[in-house]
C-alpha cells in the first residue's frame, strides 16, 4: 500500500513538473541572413523573440558576460571573431514564480570566411512554363558597407542589372549569376567574387479550365457571372470563348461573362485557345453548367383596418393588419408612423393615433427570390381623429325633440337608428324611448339621455298666415299674423328646453319679443292657440 501511494505521488510531481514545463515561455534570438559574417566594427543586429508572456524582461550576453541591454533587440559593434550572443528573459510563470529562459547562441564571424555571393529565386517559380517574370535576390557574405552587383545570363552581363534585384523573362536552360565585388578592406581572397547559379527550366504542361456561375438559380431578366479559372501554367497568351447552346456569344472572349439572356435549360461553356508553346493541348473545352431560370414574382403589400373606424375619435384605439404575397422564406415586414419605425416583424398594429398620423407597411425580401421588388410599401393610410366630442342633452319642445347643441346628429328611437334623421331636431312619429348621437363627421359622441314619449297626439295650430321674422335675428323677433287678429300664447326655450320667456297674445295680429338679452344661439318659439294646438320655430339668435 506504501508503494503504491509513493509512485501516485512520483506521478503528481512529473506531472506538474511537464505541466510547468508546458507553460514556461521561451526565447529565440535571430539576426538578419548572412550578417554573422562581417568585418570588426560593423554594427550587427539582434532581435529577441518571446512566446508565451509578454511582459518579460531581457538582459542580452555577449561571450556569457551581461551587457546593459534590456529590451527586444540588441545592435553592437564590439564582439570580435568567434564571439557568442545570446538573451535570457525574465518572467512570472503561470504558477506565480520567478521564472527564467535562455535563448540559442549566435556566433560571430570576424575577417574569418572569405566574400560570398549567394543568389535565390524570390518571386515566379522554376520550372515554369509562362512569359511571366522571375525575380532573383542577392545575399551577401562579409561584402561589406555597400557592395557592387551586375547581373549574368549565360555568362553575358546584362546592362544596367546591377542591384541586389534582378527581375525579367527567361528562355529555357538559361543561366542566372552574379558577380559581387565586396566594399570591405577585411576580405581573405579577392574582392570580386561569383554567386552560385540557377539553371531556368521552362517544362511542357497541360493546360485545363473550368468554369462556375454565381448563382444555382437566377431569376429570369437579372444578370448571372460565369467566371472561367484556367490552370496548369500562367501564360497570358490565351484567349476565351464563350457558348450558349453551342452558339458562340459575340465580344464574349474574357475570363469572366455576364449574362441576363438565359432561359431555363440553356448550356453554358467556354473553349479556351493558348498560344504559349509549352502548353500541349492548346484548345481545351470547359465543364457545362445548364442554368436553372425562375421567373419574376410580382411582389403585393398592403393594409387593411380590422378594428376601428377611420374617421374616429382620437381616443378610440384602431388595429391595422398587413398582407403580402410573393416575398419568399422567411421576410421581414415593418410598420412605420409617420416615417418612424414603431413595430417589427408582426403582421398586426394596434395604437391610438393623432389626427393626420400616416401609417406605412413595408415588406423586405431576404432571401434570393424571384420577384419584381425586394422591398415594397404599401400605401400610406392617412388617419383623420377628432376629439369626442360632450354626449348631447335633448328636450321636448313642444312636439320637437331637440338637442342642445348645433351639428350633425343621428338619432335613435324604438327601432333603432332612424333614417335621415340627422338635424339638432326630429320630431318624434312612434311612441317610445328616444336618444341622440352627435357626430362631428370624425367622431361619434356616447349617447344623450333617454326621452321617453308616450304622447303623440298634439295637433299642430293651422296659422298658414302667420310670419315670423327676421330669422336670424339679432334681437327681436316679430310674430306677424297678416292683419288677423288671434289670442295665442307664446314660449320660448333655449336648445336644453328651459323655457325663457312666457307671453299672452290677445286679440293681436302683430306680437315682437326681445332676445337681445340672451347669448348667440338657438332658440324654439311655440305658439299654441285657445284650444291647445300648438307649433314650434327655431330662431337663430346673432348679435
């Protein structure tokens, strides 16, 4: 059992101990190619890579003694031929400890190897088989401050090729080199030495194409790209075709081809030709792609209200619902008032609105439908709101049913709303309870009080000569019965039916009362004679 328990215990330590190791940081130290060789006295340049934390701290040694250098990057002068550098960093580990890194060791060369030339491709590929460029570097060995260059081909120097760059169009088999002539007084041979050589092979290759559209399917009208991508050299020496239906498509010679003249079924492919002479199959046919063609949708957005009325009062709330047809999966469909979003993604707007507000229903397609509008509003429904106006008071005047207020009225009796029965009177023809609902063209008011009549037999005063006038009046008032004498009385009521004014006509056919006194508005005159009949007349009253 003790040993067992001693080796989980080895085990948790060599544990930790790959753990710690696995999130220890980690130097590297480098130096720009070919630099480690130099003359005494040239500034060399190292740099200090870190991966892991970024907070350390360096301390960069030459031959294991410590400079003063403490950052990522160390340029000296002063190490001598066979000098070592190297960096150790300084960190917290991920344990929370004192932690400590050395990098790799660089070692100097000083005045110990002789000048070298050493040239690579850098740009273009070899073997290639094109008219493209290649570009050649130099790198140079213990050359000194500013070393010269020129250029060979085939051992011919090329004019004005005299750079650390050497870029051009190459036959095949030719030799590329460089001659380096070193600007430096430590050199142990010549100053003026050769670079290696790189051979260019230009090998025969096969071309191939292959060509794809943007879309799967394109709505019929709208423009499709079909794009070729050749392959197997990279000559420009080519030249393109393209076929619809084995019909070639005139000025249609580029790698790329737009279209919106496809139908449904239609073949679509392109010849290539090459005039590069590496190339063996100089005529090479694409891949065909049959193209799919939808047609156009027509796209229909609207509104409709389903609770509410339009006109109607401010106060009262109203339900918009919105419909649409021909927007694909999955659209999106907002409501606007007055141009401001208000509602998103839901087919139903309920608000109480100002007079005037504008109510708008978009709909935006976001999928790659077919249809003639990705975004479509409806039409812009214009609310018209008024305030509810005050429940009307109605009164018996005489045989007269009148409200208390001018204006356009609908009233109501033992059957319901009564046809044409829309002035501030009505006179009453069945027995029965009465009311009336003032209604401003916008708004309806609640319903006045509840008059009940239970007596229709009132006979109305034949006086064919009597006149009243002037109406409107902004005063007085003449009753005027021709020159027949009659014995009347006279009552006069405001539109709530009290009753202002009460007078006895007698033996008279000339009767004026003065309202002068009273405030603008309507007013009722009745008159009713010896044996009861009675009528009724409205006077407007106007100062």
């Amino acid at each position: 059992m003790i040993r067992k328990i001693a080796i989980l215990l080895l085990l948790c330590i060599a544990t930790g101990f790959v753990s710690r190791a696995q999130m220890r940081d980690n130097v590297t130290i480098s130096m720009p190619p070919y630099t480690d060789t130099t003359c005494p006295g040239t500034q060399l340049t190292f740099w200090a890579t870190v991966t892991g934390d970024s907070t350390a701290t360096y301390a960069w040694y030459v031959n294991g003694v410590a400079t003063t250098v403490t950052q990522d990057s160390f340029f000296t002068t002063a190490p001598g031929d066979s000098s070592w550098v190297y960096c150790v960093i300084h960190f917290t580990n991920s344990f929370g400890v004192a932690d400590v890194d050395t990098s790799n060791w660089i070692v100097i060369r000083r005045d110990t190897i002789p000048s070298r030339a050493i040239i690579s491709l850098v740009a273009g590929n070899n073997p290639y088989c094109s008219m493209g460029p290649m570009t050649f570097f130099v790198y140079p060995v213990n050359g000194g401050r500013l070393p010269l260059y020129q250029w060979f081909v085939n051992g011919v120097p090329v004019v004005d090729a005299d750079s650390n760059y050497f870029t051009g169009t190459f036959a095949d088999s030719s030799v590329i080199s460089c001659l380096m002539v070193a600007d430096t007084t430590c050199y142990r041979n010549v100053d003026s030495v050769y670079s290696n050589t790189i051979m260019v092979i230009r090998d025969s290759l096969t071309a191939t194409i292959s060509i794809s559209h943007r879309y799967d399917t394109v709505c019929f009208g709208r423009l499709d790209t079909f794009t070729a991508v050749s392959g197997g050299y990279a000559s420009s020496l080519v030249h393109y075709q393209w076929y619809i239906d084995t019909i070639a498509v005139p000025g249609a010679t580029a790698a790329m081809f737009y279209t919106d003249s496809v139908v449904n079924g239609d073949s679509v492919y392109c010849i290539m030709t090459t005039f590069d002479t590496c190339v063996r199959n100089k005529i090479q046919k694409s891949n065909v792609i049959r193209d799919s063609v939808s047609p156009i949708l027509h796209t229909i957005v609207s509104t409709a209200l389903v609770m509410g009325s339009n006109p109607g009062c401010i106060d009262s709330p109203v339900q918009f619902e919105g419909f649409f047809l021909n927007f694909g999966v999955n659209p999106t469909y907002t409501w606007y008032l007055n141009g401001t979003q208000v509602r998103l993604d839901t087919a139903f707007y309920t608000s109480s609105f100002a007079d005037s507000d504008s109510v708008t229903f978009v709909v935006y397609g976001t999928d790659r439908g077919c249809r003639d509008m990705d975004t479509l509003s409806s039409t812009v429904f214009l609310l018209v709101r008024d305030s509810t106006p005050q429940a009307p008071i109605i009164s018996l005047i005489g045989d007269l049913l009148v409200a208390n207020h001018a204006g356009l009225y609908k009233w109501y009796g033992p059957g319901g709303l009564i046809p044409g029965a829309t002035g501030q009177t009505y006179h009453p023809t069945v027995l029965g309870n009465y009311y009336a609902v003032l209604d401003t063209g916008s708004c309806l008011s609640g319903i006045s009080n509840i008059l009940y009549i239970s007596l229709l037999e009132v006979n109305g005063v034949s006086v064919p000569n009597l006149h009243l006038y002037p109406n409107p009046t902004t005063g007085k008032i003449v009753l005027d019965w021709q020159g027949s004498p009659e014995t009347m009385q006279v009552d006069i009521y405001n539109t709530v039916g009290q009753k202002l004014l009460h007078d006895e006509v007698i033996n008279q056919s000339v009767y004026e009362a003065d309202l002068s006194q009273w405030s603008n508005g309507n007013y009722f005159v009745e008159v009713k004679d010896v044996k009861g009949y009675r009528t009724t007349y409205k006077v407007l009253l106007a100062h």
